[in-house]
C-alpha cells in the first residue's frame, strides 16, 4: 500500500485512551511478545527510520504482538496483547505511519493509535461510526486524514472509514458510489490526494467529489478481483489481480503478465514497489518474483508468504507463517520465533547470572540468553544467526543453565550425545571460546542432561535422565561418574551446591552429600519428607528444602515445615525456591493432581507462617503450574508458568527492563544544519525559549501552507507564504504566547509534506 503522510495528533471525543501495561507490578515474557512475536506474519512494512514493522499472531492462543525491527542492530521491540492493551488484537492485517511518526495499526479487532508507543488510542464499531472491525487496509491522505478498509461476513456493512483527526466518517454503498455487498481488500492514495480502493467487484476511484468504477468492461482491468493495488512514484496505480498486474497511469493501460517473468503461470497476492524494484508473492505457492530494476528473477521459500516490502536500502523482505524474511539479493536471512527471542512457552529452567542476564531453557529452541534487549537462541532451528553447538545428534530440549566460581556459563541439552556447553568468563558472544562437552570429549556415558550445578571450588556435576551424575574438576580436567554403585544411594530429582565444595543431591526420602570425594547420606524419612524437588542454602547456611509436602527447613539441628494445613503457602507440591540477599525466601507451588487444581508462587522473610502468595486463579499470575522462581536484582521476582511463559512480578513495580524502548521514533533530527533541508527541513535553536527560525528548500514558487500543532494535534498557528523563492526559504516562528512544550510545524508544498518537531522551553 502506498502511504502518505498524515499529522493526527487529535483526541477523538470518544477515543478510548488506554496506558498499555495493565498492572505496574507485573509483566511477560512469552513467546508472542518477543522477537517477531507469533506465528503468523500478515504484514509487513517500513517506516521513515529504516525500521522494518510486522505483526505476530498465534491463532491457537488468540496473542500476538505489534513487532518493530532495528535493522541497524536487529533489536526486537514488541507491543503484545497478552494482558496488555497496547491494541485490541493481535491478528494485524496493515500499519502505516504518519509523517511525524504517528503509528496506525489495523487489527481483526479494530485500529489502534499511538503518537508516542506508550499510550494508545482504539477505534472499532463502539466508539466511532464504523460499522466492521476488521480492518484489512489502511492509507494516509494529503490532507492528514486516514482512510481504512474494514469488512465483515456481512458484506452489506463492508466500507472505507475516513478519519480526520477530529470527527469519523463510513462511507458504504448507501451513502456513497462503493458497489454494494462488495468485500473491499486494499486502499492507496496518489499524489493528487485521490483514493483507489481494490475491491472484489473492480477498481474505484474517489476524487473527494465522484467515484467512479474501473471494471473489466470499461477499462484495461484484466480482472475485476483487485487484491493489491498501490501507488509508484510516478502517481500511477498497479492493480494487482493474481495472474497480473495492470498499471493505469491516467490514461493507458499496460500490464505484467506470466510472459514477461520467469514462470510459466503467475497467481500473485501481494506487491510492493520502491523506485524501480518491485517484489511480487504468490501466497500458497511459497513463490517470489523479484525485479532488481533490470532483471526478473524467482524465489521459493518453504512458507506461505502473506506480504511483502522493499527497504530504502533496496532489500526485499516477505512475511508469512512462521517467518520473516530478507532477501538482499544474493541470500535470504530467515527471521522466526526460534532465532529472534523466547521459542517456547514451555520451559523448563531459568537462571539469571551474575551479570544480570536471564537465561531459559526450553522444549523448543534449546538454550537462550536475554541480555536486554538482545536476544541469543542455541538450537538446531535457529536459521544460523547464532551457533548450535551439537555436532552430532541434535535436539532442541534445553534442560539447564549455571555458572561457576570463574564466572563460566554452562548450559546442557536433553539428547543421547549428552551436550554440556561451557562459555569461558560468562562472554557467550565469544563463539569460537565455547567448549563442547558430550559423550565422546568428556565421558562415553554422558546423556539425557538434566541439571547442571557448579561448586565454589572448581567442580561441576551434571545430573542425567537415569540418574547417573558426572563430576568434572575443572582443575584436574577430569570427568568421573557416580551412580549407585560408587556413592549415590538412590537416583536424583535435584542438586544444589553448598559452600566448601559440597554438593547436595536431593531424592526419594533422602539427600545424598558430596564433600571432598567422599558421599554420605541424609535420611529424611525420619523426619516425613518424601520426594525433594529442590534445595536452597541462605547466608546463614540454613538448608531449605522444596518438597512434595511443603517447604522445610533445617537449621542444623531442627526441622520446621510449612504446608496448606498451617500457612497460606500457595501448595504443598513445592517445586522450587530462591532466596535473595536479605534471605527472603520465594518458593513455586502447585497442586496438579487432584481436582482442584491450583497453584501459584509464594515469598516470606523465612520466620512465621504468613506469605504473601499469588495463586492462578485470583491474580494475574499466568498458569496454575508454576516449575520455577527466580529473583533478580531488582527484585523481580520470575515465575516459569508451564505452558505461558515466564510471569514477572515486583510488589515496588517492575524495575529492570528500560533497555526495552517502546517509545516511538518521530523526532526528524534536529542537528545544527546537519539535516538536509531539501528533505525534511530545520529549525534553530531547537529547543527555544520564545522563537526559532524554520529553515526548508522548495522548487518552484508555488503557495506554501505552514502549520502549528501543539502535542494534542489543536493548530495554534497558520502560515501561507504565497511567494516562495526556489531554494532556502526562513521565516521566524514567534510562540512566545504559546505554553512549554512538544509542537509539531507542518510544512506543505507542491512537492511533499514534511513536518519538525519542536521543542519550547
């Protein structure tokens, strides 16, 4: 779609305006809200700063996100909707941008809006005069208004909204020349602010006066089911009908048809033009036609390709299931869920390192790193971006991550070659640093890891799937494995390390002690301790002891238990537990075993029988089957919900995560006169205390229009210089009686629209 410019900074009277995060004290890390978000890629698209846009749906979870992509440095910024209302849905047909940077979003669900990424604004059937959700496309106008395409099963309620900042008009077949109970799939608008909308019925023309019909009778349509149409930089109009692409320049009529391009049939549903490279893709039949301002050539991928865009640095990127995709003429670089951030909603471990970065393993990318807000993914799906350290027998089952008293970082794989991948100082961008540990360089019956747990003085054990454990001393370089027979009593769920170089192995009934090459046992059927899940030490060395019945604790000497019967703990079944440096004690608990279940995370300061806990059912906590907890520096507190991702909880708000930049990228720089004025234009000073000078270029002596907006998008001032000279034009802004803050000076020639943001102290 072809996408002008717009300056809508209005506030409709009946605009819901939403602050995205629900709830300060909790957010998500899931994979529908990072990375390119969902499975589902229906559109694709760029703005002015080179920033490549798309959205990612899941249908089997009704989630997705609004995704931008830095190409610069290939960060990943996400907008969600899991317990979020950054939009009304996650399933994104179209997104456009006005000139100042100003985001639309059309969804199943309605349009979204934000002038800054942090507040938005939603427009569906009960706030404004549309009478369809689902908007399919959107388009900016000349005259700062936006056009959207919205259907419905009912095609009698198909229509164009129009939106001018200020009031919504819906134009349909009763109130306007639209052919009647016509699906409507796309809208462009030209150079001369005229509207070409792709319907089922034909191409029609809106001159904001007279709409007028383009069909296969009475034009040089090859087709009357446009799917596509859009606009070049020479005003004219490519109508996209599957087996060609028909070019209406306002008089004649040509077209590109199967004969003209490498295949022998063509059945095209997208396009996307940019100077004189165009990108044509056939959706089902994985196929792109590509035209690099000389030659054709054709692509396949292995996906179905919904959408396509051109970058101003001439690459060609497509989107559909499963992926994004860059072509830059000589290779494809695959974007997916599984190479771009969280693979998985169901995981298995978290660990946060020493340097503050989390670390996830899971079922469906192996191991990843999250050093906000770059993300790292080490599995056999991960198109490459990053190493996939399994040479032999691969598996994308992460297990477990550590790090040792030297700071090295280990994670392990669930496969029969036995992975344990070792990263020197913790510098996991140090590839060819990496150490690879499996059954043929460290020991022949090394597989199926578990668990890897590091003590304070240089040994490392790793726990497998038939509970043999293997030690490795990282001073002598040795491997040895216990089992049964030469120390371990019974086969382990758990390990932790305690300080002097023990290592606490906890199992049926039991804790089997290694301290110094030598193995002793802790009985704790005495004590009425079944299955141990997991075991802590606080900074006291007071053990604490996650179990089937409830969390205890040890002291040396006396065992205290907490269950259901005398706490508020959120379970019995107590999965996990970490402690911070005030030796607050955080604990994951659930029942799933008999009706009904419940479960949820619980923290106290280790004394009394009062928690604090959140349980599923009553909080926002994602799932009942919470597997883990961790805290970090900021007192984050991390919860592994099972099938959801990880839920983040802070009683004093979630700290920790302004790395991540949901803002907006409008400021069209302002440097002195490094800007080009021929492009953009300048004002200086900026920022200004009562004045500035506006600095901008036009070609020819047509009448300029300059207008201020204030944050708010009210115009405070007009200007209209009817005699520009070719060239630098100046003029002195004067907003002395105008309050602080954020203005927006439009300025509209005969060649283009531009705006600077201005800034009065």
């Amino acid at each position: 779609m072809k996408t002008k410019l717009l300056i809508s900074l209005f506030l409709f009277a009946l605009t819901i305006q939403l602050q995205a995060q629900t709830d300060p004290n909790w957010t998500y890390i899931r994979s529908d809200n990072t990375g390119i978000g969902g499975q589902l890629h229906f559109t694709i698209k760029g703005d002015n700063f080179n920033n490549v846009w798309t959205g990612g749906y899941t249908s089997s979870s009704d989630e997705g996100s609004l995704v931008r992509i830095a190409t610069n440095d290939t960060v990943y910024t996400n907008w969600g909707t899991y317990a979020e209302n950054y939009l009304p849905n996650g399933l994104i047909f179209d997104i456009d941008f006005d000139h100042t940077g100003v985001i639309w979003v059309g969804t199943e669900k309605g349009i979204a809006t934000s002038s800054d990424g942090l507040d938005w604004q939603h427009f569906d059937t009960t706030n404004s005069p549309l009478l369809a959700d689902q908007t399919e496309a959107m388009a900016i106008g000349l005259n700062n208004d936006l056009w959207a395409v919205t259907t419905n099963a009912d095609n009698t309620v198909n229509g164009i909204g129009f939106y001018n900042g200020i009031q919504w008009e819906y134009y349909t077949s009763d109130n306007s020349g639209l052919p009647a109970a016509t699906k409507f799939n796309d809208i462009a608008i030209d150079g001369n602010d005229v509207k070409w909308i792709a319907s089922e019925n034909g191409l029609i023309k809106y001159d904001g006066v007279d709409w007028t019909a383009f069909n296969t009778a009475n034009s040089g349509l090859s087709s009357n089911n446009i799917r596509e149409v859009v606009i070049d930089d020479q005003d004219r109009v490519w109508s996209l009908v599957g087996n060609a692409v028909d070019i209406f320049d306002g008089t004649d009529w040509t077209h590109i048809t199967s004969s003209e391009l490498p295949v022998s049939n063509l059945n095209a549903t997208s396009i996307a033009i940019r100077g004189d490279k165009i990108i044509l893709t056939e959706g089902s039949s994985s196929r792109s036609l590509i035209f690099d301002g000389t030659d054709w050539i054709a692509e396949t991928t292995n996906f179905t390709i919904f959408d396509c865009y051109i970058d101003a640095d001439g690459n060609y990127w497509i989107s559909g299931s499963g992926v994004v995709s860059k072509f830059d003429g000589i290779e494809w670089t695959r974007y997916t869920r599984n190479n771009t951030g969280l693979p998985d909603n169901f995981n298995d471990d978290i660990f946060i390192d020493s340097q503050g970065r989390r670390w996830f393993a899971n079922g469906g990318g192996g191991i990843q790193v999250f050093d906000c807000p770059n993300w790292e993914v080490y599995g056999p799906n991960n198109e490459g971006l990053f190493p996939n350290p399994q040479p032999h027998y691969q598996t994308t089952i992460g297990t477990s991550i550590t790090e040792d008293a030297d700071g090295d970082i280990w994670f392990t794989y669930d496969g029969t070659s036995g992975y344990a991948i070792q990263v020197p100082n913790g510098n996991y961008s140090d590839y060819a640093s990496w150490v690879i540990w499996d059954n043929t360089t460290a020991h022949p019956n090394l597989q199926l890891v578990q668990e890897v747990e590091a003590t304070d003085n240089g040994l490392v054990f790793l726990r497998t799937y038939y509970g043999n454990t293997f030690m490795y001393d990282k001073t002598a370089d040795t491997w040895t494995q216990w089992d049964l027979s030469n120390g371990l009593t019974s086969n382990p769920d758990c390990m932790t390390a305690r300080s002097g170089g023990k290592m606490y192995l906890g199992h049926y009934q039991g804790i089997d002690i290694y301290d110094n090459d030598t193995w002793s046992r802790m009985d704790l059927s005495t004590v009425g301790i079944e299955h141990v899940n997991d075991i802590q030490f606080d900074s006291n060395d007071v053990m604490w002891v996650a179990t089937t019945l409830g969390l205890w604790k040890y002291d040396g000497t006396d065992w205290t238990n907490w269950n259901t019967t005398n706490s508020n703990i959120a379970a019995d079944n107590v999965r996990a537990i970490d402690i911070d440096a005030n030796n607050n004690i955080y604990i994951s608990a659930h029942n799933t075993h008999t009706y009904p279940y419940y479960g949820g995370i619980s923290y106290f300061e280790g004394t009394g029988n009062t928690f604090t806990t959140f349980l599923a059912a009553d909080s926002p906590l994602a799932h009942k089957q919470v597997e883990d907890i961790a805290v970090d520096e900021f007192g984050n507190i991390w919860a592994l919900t099972q099938s959801e991702g990880f839920s983040i909880y802070n009683p004093n708000g979630i700290s920790g995560f302004k790395c991540i930049d949901r803002t907006l990228e409008r400021t069209l720089g302002v440097s002195g006169f490094a800007l080009e004025i021929s492009e953009k234009g300048i004002s200086y000073p900026n920022p200004f205390t009562s004045t500035t000078t506006i600095s901008f270029n036009v070609k020819d002596t047509k009448p300029v229009s300059i207008n201020i907006y204030d944050v708010l998008g009210r115009r405070v001032k007009r200007f209209d210089l009817k005699k520009p000279v070719i060239g630098t034009n100046n003029f002195t802004l004067d907003l002395s009686n105008q309050k602080s803050g954020i203005y927006f000076c439009e300025i509209l020639s005969s060649q283009k629209s531009s705006t600077i943001k201005l800034l009065k102290k």
